[in-house]
C-alpha cells in the first residue's frame, strides 16, 4: 500500500461514533509512528480533508466541496438522474444507483418517491457486503482474483453468512445469468429490493447498478416479476445514456 493510500485511510477511522480524533490515537489504530500520524494529518489537513478542533482534528471541508462537485458533474448521476425520477414515479419505489469500490458498495444518488420508506442505508453509506440486491448485484461482476479476495475478506470468516467458496461461486453465477438480483429482509425488515447493472457499453464493464427498494407489500400489488422488468430495463437505458 502507498503513503498515500495510508494517508487517506486516515480518513476511514471516522464515523459516528468517532466524529473527533487525535494524532495519538490515530497511529495507535493505524499502527504508524507518531511523527508519521502528525504528518499524515497534517497533510490532510492542508488539503482541507480533515481540520483542527480543540487539538483534535475533524472531517474537513473539502469534502464537502467534492460531494457538490460529484452531485453536479458525475457521469453516473448525470445519466441516471432523469430515468431514476422517473422509475420512481412509476413504481412509488425508492430508487439508487450504487458502486463498488475498495471492498465497499456505496449507494451514490437515491431518488424517493413522495411517501417515506424507511431506508437503513441511504446515500453515502456503506452497504454490508453481498447483503442486499444492489451489493449482491455488484459483488457478482467482479471478477477473478478479486472475487475471491472478497470471499475471504468479507464473507468465509463472518458467521453471518453461510456460503461455502463453491456455494457463493454459485450464487454469483446465478445473478450474472438472470441479470438481476432481488433480496428480502436483508437490508430492512419488511423490504424487497432488486437491482440490476449498469454496464459502460463501450467496454461491457459492470460501472454500477441500478436499484428498487420498497415494502415487500407493494411489491405484491406491483408484482415483482413487472419491477424486474422496469429495472433492467432503466439500467440498460441509463447505461446507454452513460455512453452515447
């Protein structure tokens, strides 16, 4: 790993329980030498990614600045934007577009419909991994190595799950060839949600994926089989949008 990749770990070890934190405490977790701990936050802390408080430092303003910069300007949101009002309108389902990145899915714009659905995980919150119809979409693309690290990182020693390495071989497998996946339970109680992906059509990469949550009732009156069909097919046209 990289100074710099270290560095930005640094970033990492905030949360809610963990809004402040000092140097001390920063090596301690990231088993640095002080002196490197200093300079890391101080780095930080001149690209405005983390700032100063009561000799503590907090999550700085730039982030903020990059979240406007990322609502304004990213491909993905810019492309979605549009077909995901309008897949919500239609279904009265909340509807996000999600990643993948470093071990991590994250939901990167939702669009709700006018009545509130009590989601656990919103925009900018890490999802568990290979829970949920979005992160399982995701999971299921990567392919190779890095499917197996996930395995071993995330899944094989977390008794919550109950995959063997040929079992979740298998699951993967599966959603590739369906092309959607569709979760009960699994994020909230009381909540369906299918997903499907979202691919750069010039290179046939799986970018992302495209998601329809809502209480596993309406699903009934909607019938999950229509919602399939209307996600997987705003996924290929959000897909299409992302490349013209």
């Amino acid at each position: 790993m990289s100074s710099l990749s270290k560095m930005l770990k640094v970033l990492d070890l905030f949360g809610p329980e963990a809004q402040k934190l000092d140097a001390d405490f920063i090596a301690q977790e990231m088993d640095l030498s002080r002196a490197t701990a200093y300079r890391y936050v101080k780095e930080l802390c001149d690209a405005g990614l983390l700032w100063r408080l009561d000799g503590s430092y907090a999550l700085g303003p730039r982030l903020i600045e990059l979240d406007c910069m990322m609502r304004q300007n990213d491909p993905l949101i810019l492309a979605g934007h549009e077909p995901m009002q309008a897949l919500s309108e239609k279904t009265g389902l909340a509807v996000f577009i999600s990643v993948y990145y470093d071990g991590r899915v994250i939901n990167t714009h939702v669009e709700q419909p006018t009545k509130t659905i009590n989601l656990a995980f919103g925009r900018g919150r890490p999802l568990p991994i290979f829970k949920g119809a979005q992160s399982k979409v995701l999971v299921s693309h990567q392919k190779g190595r890095r499917l197996k690290r996930i395995f071993e990182e995330h899944i094989e020693s977390d008794t919550t799950y109950d995959f063997s390495w040929k079992d979740f071989l298998q699951v993967t497998k599966r959603i590739r060839q369906d092309g959607y996946c569709q979760t009960h339970d699994e994020l909230n109680l009381g909540l369906t949600g299918i997903a499907a992906p979202i691919n750069n059509v010039a290179n046939d990469e799986v970018v992302a994926s495209l998601a329809a949550a809502g209480n596993t009732r309406d699903f009934e009156l909607l019938r999950s089989e229509v919602v399939v069909e209307l996600v997987i097919e705003y996924a290929r046209l959000i897909s299409e949008k992302l490349n013209p």
